[in-house]
C-alpha cells in the first residue's frame, strides 16, 4: 500500500491535478496600467556560498518570485521594493540575500526595503503592514502559496495586488508516464498549502 501511495503521489498527472487549483486561483498579474508604490517579495530559502555565483545560493522558488518582482519594479519606476524573510541558521537573512540579487540586476538600493526577522508569511504580512498602512501592494509569491498568503495578508487589512508566479504545472500533462520525483515535488507543495490552509483557519488567523 505504501509502494502505491508514493507512486501514485509521483505521478505526475495525480500530482499536477492536486496542485492546478492552487496554482490558478489568481491569475498572471497585468501590471501595464497599475500604479502602486510598493512591491512585497515573500522570502523562502538561500544558503549563503560565497564559493558560488549568487543566484546559485538562492533556491529556486525564492530566485523566481525574486525575478518576478524585479521585472515588476522595472516596468514600474519609482517603486519601493519589500524583501521579507530571516535568517535561519544562515548567516545572511533570505530578504538581505534576495536584496543582494536584486541589486546586482540593477536595482536601486534606495528603492529596496529589508524586512529581516518574520519567519513565516503570517509574520511577514504584520511586519509589512506597519510600513506601508492601507496602501495598496503587490504581493509576489509561488502561485501555489498565492491563496494562503493573500488570505493572511487581508486578514492584517492589507490590499493586495496577486501577482503569483513560479507555476510548476504548465501545461495539460500526458497521463502515459513514469512516477518521478518532479511529480512528488508537486504532491509535496500541494498538501503542504492544503494543509496550511487548514491549519490557519483552525489557529484563526485565516
């Protein structure tokens, strides 16, 4: 039973429906006619090396929502710039390391904001909230997470603006394949956000 559960969860078809609710609850974000001061980049992992390129040290969920809100700061000029996430058991805090990318992409400093200790998306919607008030944001995270981080950041009476990215199921998928560990990945990141999602509506902070 146990054989059968792991490799119906590696299925890649099994898995991508799993997460395909997630992941189009908000669509790609339109940011050709939106005039907001700030973008806010939710953080996820690093590990700090400096014997490696930079955006090497940064995993991928974090280096794509990094990208994401990059590309929305340049299409925006005079923007502010939020990076959130701690430390950990790193020596560099993930929003100092991600701030660290986003000024080798061309950046401006001045224009980036550091939100260093929230350790999760609950702390980082409270922590955001008092800077920047009721203006509106844009909230740029894996669309999977989209649903749960959106919910938190309206529970704190944050209006924000979708902007999800790091889609992992891109296409209609072939149902004739092999279980693979990118379709474990898959079930993986769908029952982690079903489970928070439960998880935060039990606690009440959703």
């Amino acid at each position: 039973m146990s054989l059968l559960w792991i490799s119906l969860l590696s299925y890649t078809p099994f898995s991508s429906l799993l997460l395909f609710p997630l992941e189009r609850t908000y669509p790609k974000i339109d940011s050709s006619h939106i005039s907001i001061r700030y973008i806010h980049v939710l953080g996820s992992g690093h590990i700090t090396n400096p014997t490696i390129p930079l955006e090497s040290e940064i995993e991928p969920p974090s280096l794509i929502r990094d990208i994401e809100g990059i590309t929305l700061y340049k299409q925006n000029p005079g923007i502010k710039l939020i990076f959130s996430g701690y430390a950990k058991n790193d020596p560099v805090s993930n929003a100092r390391k991600n701030a660290q990318l986003a000024i080798a992409l061309g950046v401006n400093p001045a224009d980036i904001i550091l939100l260093e200790t929230p350790k999760d998306t609950y702390e980082e919607a409270i922590a955001v909230k008092k800077i920047i008030g009721i203006t509106p944001v844009i909230l740029v995270t894996s669309a999977s997470h989209m649903p749960r981080a959106n919910a938190l950041f309206h529970k704190a009476g944050i209006n924000t603006i979708p902007a999800p990215t790091d889609f992992l199921v891109k296409k209609e998928e072939d149902l004739f394949q092999l279980p693979s560990a990118g379709g474990l990945m898959r079930s993986e990141r769908a029952f982690h956000e079903y489970l928070g999602l439960v998880w935060g509506r039990l606690s009440g902070i959703l």
